[in-house]
C-alpha cells in the first residue's frame, strides 16, 4: 500500500517536472517570437529610415544644383530683366527632370512646359500619386493639380513657386506624404483592430485631427478609453498633442494605463500602438 502511494507520488512529482518544463519552453518561444517580430520592425525601420535618407540627400543634392544655376544666372552681367530670369526657371526646370526616383518626384516636359508627379509612401508602402501641371511662360504657374483642396496648395505656390521650384516642390510633397501617412494609419486601424474600436474613428479630412473610443481587456476584464490625437505640424504623420483618458471613477493603475498610451502614439504609429497592446493582452492572458 504504501510502495503504490510512493509510486503515485513518484508520478505526480514527474507530471510537474514535465508540466513546468512544458511551461519553461511555452516561455523561452514565446520571447523568441517575440524578438523575431521586434527585429523584423527594427529591419522595417532601417529600411524606412534609408529611403528616408536617400529623399533627403536628393533633396539636398537638387536644391544646391537649383541654387548655383541661380547664382550664375544672376551674375551673368550679358542677361538681364524678365529674359534672364525666364531662362533661369527653365534651367531650374530641366535640372528637377533630372532628380532621381527616389525623391517620389518625376517629371515629364509637355508643350506648356513641364507635369510633375508625386508619388507618396508611408512604411515602405507605396500609397496615393499626384500631379502638378505648370506652365513655365510668361511666368511659372499652376495649370493644372490632382492635389487634394485641404492641402495648402495656393499657400506653398507663393512662398516657393517663383523663387525655388526645386523648394516648392519639396514641400508640397511633404505635406502630401504626411497626409498620405495619417490617413494610412487611421484606415489601418479601422481595417485591423475594428474589434477594440467602439464606436465610429471620427476624422477629419486633412486628417489630422482623430478622435474614438477603444477597450483593452486584460485577465478576462475590458477597460474603455477615449483618445484625441491632434496633428499639428502638418508636414508629420506623427502626433503633436495627444490625450487619452478613462473614466473619472478609474482606478489609478488605470489612469497610469493612459498615461502611457498617450505617449506610445505620440512615438509609434497609430496601427503599431494597437498591435503591441493585443501582444500584451495574449501575454497576460496566457500567464499563469
């Protein structure tokens, strides 16, 4: 009798040798994973920065090239007055046909004078394209534009269009891949995490303004918050004022809760901030 309690105990004490090293190795894969997708973010991010690299240094490499056409212009004592400087905006146009693609800005000449497109991308993904006609005679001018009413088109031309169309081209894009970021953050998150959503993602059509309600559950329990993200640099698909809150009778680890989602959006994009709380809630709920 007693040589059958010792077997039995003998079972059970091997069952949770086998149960905890079950656990150990639900564990161990668990945090592999778990690096696996943070390095495959970090190669993400590596790859968005170099392309981001890339723009900039064209960027820099135009508007320098832009800017010694201009001095030489203006020094050639032998040219002067509207010819001059008509001749100057047509080099400065023949050299952005020049840029390389990874600007996003192409150029094709037309008669009238010269269509550019804008391509945008956010994440590597490739997103919206966008044309801008303009006439180069008697004077360079927007004749035709595929670019959405809300962008600051009008306010752009003026600051840049006459003087450094190499400059008012640079800018105009990044308000449209800004843009074109927002908006792509804000439909990922209606497309991917509509479950954690209550309610309506309220938005502006610049989209720089978002506002909706969302739950996170946590050990078998559902908590509501309420978001407002405000973009307020608008050539940024990163936020510049964010509040989020819960309800007024929350307990405090709840407010603490909020606190730090308010500065993971201002930091992470949208759809990435919600990725990373569904990881959390598999992770609290699948502990012991």
């Amino acid at each position: 009798m007693e040589e059958g309690k010792r077997n039995s105990a003998g079972v059970f004490t091997h069952l949770e040798r086998l149960e905890a090293q079950a656990r150990e190795i639900a564990v161990k894969q668990e945090k592999m994973k778990q690096e696996e997708e943070k390095r495959a973010r970090l190669k993400a991010r590596v790859r968005e920065l170099r392309l981001q690299r890339d723009k900039l240094l064209a960027k820099v490499r135009l508007q320098k090239k832009v800017k010694l056409r201009e001095k030489r212009a203006m020094s050639d004592p032998a040219k002067s007055g509207a010819r001059a400087v008509l001749e100057w905006k047509i080099k400065n146009i023949k050299a952005m046909l020049q840029v390389s693609y990874v600007t996003g800005i192409n150029g094709k000449r037309t008669k009238q004078g010269v269509c550019f497109c804008i391509s945008t991308a956010y994440e590597s993904t490739y997103l919206d394209s966008y044309y801008v006609h303009l006439l180069v005679k008697p004077e360079v001018q927007i004749h035709q534009h595929s670019v959405p009413t809300f962008i600051p088109l009008e306010q752009i031309a003026k600051m840049y269009l006459q003087t450094d169309i190499g400059r008012f081209l640079s800018v105009l894009s990044d308000h449209l891949n800004a843009y074109a970021g927002r908006k792509y953050q804000a439909d990922q998150l209606q497309e991917h995490f509509s479950d954690q959503i209550e309610g309506t993602l309220q938005r502006n059509s610049l989209c720089n303004l978002l506002v909706f309600n969302y739950k996170v559950s946590s050990k078998s329990k559902t908590f509501p918050f309420n978001a407002r993200l405000l973009y307020g640099d608008l050539c940024c698909s990163l936020p510049t004022e964010v509040n989020v809150s819960c309800t007024p009778d929350a307990p405090a680890s709840l407010a603490e809760m909020a606190a730090a989602h308010s500065d993971l959006f201002s930091r992470v994009a949208l759809h990435k901030a919600f990725r990373s709380f569904s990881s959390d809630e598999e992770s609290m709920d699948g502990a012991p």
